[in-house]
C-alpha cells in the first residue's frame, strides 16, 4: 500500500523554492564571473591561421614553432580568401593575384606582408614533345590554369608580352589537383602552376616553357582580417616575428628545412628541396612601391574585365607591423 503523500505547508514551500532561485542565481553569478573575467584577460581564443601547401607557413606549422594557433589548409589563395570572406581566419597568406580578386568581390581584408619576388617559382610547362618553343606557339592551343591564383597574373604578362590576347587561346581554368591529371593526359596543351606542384610536375618528357623572370614578381602576401587587426594586434606581432624567425631559420639551413617541411607536405625531399630553393624568399615590408606594384596587377585585371573595376588595392595596404620584417 503506497504512504499518502503529505502537502507541505505553504510557508515551507515558499521558502524552499527562494532557496531554489538563489542557488540558481548563485550558479549564474560564477558563470558570468568566469566569463567576464576571460574577456578581461583578453582571452579571444587561438589565432587563426589559414596556410597554402607551400609556402613559409607550411614551415612554420612543420616546426610546431606556433603551438598556440589553429592552422586551416587551403588548396589555393581564392580559397583563402573565401575564409576570409566567411570569417572563419584572421591571417592568410596569398600570391599576387588573389588579393586583387578578394577586394574586386568587395571581401574585407588589409595586405599586412609580403616576400621578396619568387619569379622562378611559377612556369609554363608543356611536353617535350609538344614542338612548342615559346609562349606564342600556344595560339589556338589550350592552356590550363587555376583562376584568380598568381598564375593567372602570369598569364596575363605572358600575353602582352607576345602581343596576344585572351581570344588567342583557350584558357581552361583547373585547380591544382584536377591539372596535373588534365596535362598528364593530354588533355591540355600547357599548364601555368606553381611550387610544390610545379616541381612535382618536372618529370621526364616535361619541360619549362616559360617562367614568370621578367614578368611577374610572383611574391607571397599575407593578409588580415581587419577585426584581427584592429583587436589582436600584439598577437599578430607576435606570430609575424615567428614567422620571419622561422622564415629566416629555413633560408640558412636549406638541407633541414626541407627534411622537416617534406613529410608535412607530402612529396619526396629531393623534390621539397628543389622548390624551396627557388621559391622560399625572406619576408618583406609592405611599402608604397608595394602597393604600387600590387595595383598594377589589379588595373591589369579590370582592364581586361577579368574583375570588374575599379579596384582600389593599393589602399588596402596597411604597414602597422613592419618593423618586423625590417
């Protein structure tokens, strides 16, 4: 037989439910305190950082030299800077062309560093057997590329430069992973690409056509996130100085850097070494020739309506962190 239960008098059901919201409140109190005293301490969670397969970042993150950020890969810049578009990191770095695209689609963004030129760190590869001797012996052929990305710039350099045009040619636009198998099969006639996928690509029967010497500057960029720049500058500092430590670090130990950068990227270490050699420049100041040369190739873009202008990149160029690059 089940024990009635017995109603408790009101008085003690009163009090028991003022404890009850004062415990709760207790318990909100603490939380509220916690929080309050992470944003006092400026706790905004782990830089973010969006890195290329190649490049100095790659180096930074095979050193563990940064344990605190948090590293995302991106194939390509325009990828990047989509991350960038959605939020998602506060530093990215880039080539040339990107950054042009990035501020023609109105994504919001300041070029906070750069590399000295890597002109030999981009080509035109075609088959040996192709009969193809120079640039211009690619009119009417069909030439692939990754849109918006450093080779794009190249190719438009390497147009002027033989007095052609777009209608010249057909451009089919691959990313990385979808043209090395497109050039491998035959299904292209020349491929426009960078480092490490270029050295990768420098097999037997493949020859360099033309790279970007004379052309194209073809450096890195990094680029912010302008609330990361407003609200985490010292943190920002503080991960460039890394980077340049690093950067630098690989440049007097080649051997080393690309023992240590070659499992991070996945290729044999002779073919690490081959591309670092040519393309791993020291970190460079953003000056106003800089920014001069980047909208160059932004008016170059809209001149050919390959971005729709104008394009003011010159004035997304911000130079608050480079004494750490001098």
């Amino acid at each position: 037989m089940r024990t009635p239960r017995t109603a408790l008098p009101r008085r003690h059901r009163l009090v028991t439910a003022l404890l009850t919201a004062v415990a709760l409140v207790a318990v909100g109190g603490v939380s509220a305190c916690g929080d309050g005293s992470a944003a006092a301490g400026g706790d905004k969670g782990p830089l973010r950082i969006g890195y290329q397969r190649f490049g100095g970042l790659s180096l930074v993150k095979a050193r563990n030299a940064a344990p605190d950020v948090e590293w995302s890969l991106f194939e390509s810049g325009p990828a990047l800077t989509e991350a960038l578009k959605a939020g998602s990191i506060d530093i990215g770095q880039v080539g040339e062309a990107p950054p042009v695209f990035a501020a023609a689609a109105k994504i919001p963004f300041s070029v906070i560093g750069t590399s000295a030129p890597v002109p030999q760190g981009e080509a035109v590869l075609v088959k040996d057997d192709s009969g193809y001797r120079t640039f211009a012996d690619l009119r009417g052929r069909t030439v692939a590329l990754n849109k918006g990305s450093n080779v794009h710039w190249l190719l438009v350099r390497l147009l002027a430069a033989h007095k052609m045009t777009l209608d010249d040619i057909n451009v089919k636009y691959l990313k990385p992973a979808e043209g090395r198998p497109a050039f491998d099969n035959g299904q292209v006639d020349a491929w426009i690409i960078w480092d490490p996928y270029f050295a990768l690509a420098e097999q037997p029967g493949v020859r360099v056509l033309a790279d970007a010497t004379g052309l194209a500057s073809n450096r890195e960029y990094v680029l912010a996130a302008p609330d990361a720049v407003q609200n985490r500058s010292d943190d920002i500092r503080a991960f460039l100085r890394t980077y340049r430590t690093v950067t630098d670090w690989g440049i007097a130990n080649p051997d080393e850097r690309a023992r240590t950068l070659a499992p991070e990227l996945k290729i044999a270490q002779d073919v690490t070494e081959r591309a670092l050699l040519r393309s791993a420049k020291p970190l460079s100041p953003v000056t106003p020739a800089v920014g001069d040369e980047l909208q160059a190739i932004a008016d170059g873009f809209v001149a050919l309506k390959l971005v729709p202008g104008p394009v003011d990149i010159r004035g997304r160029v911000d130079g608050r962190f480079n004494e750490v690059f001098q």
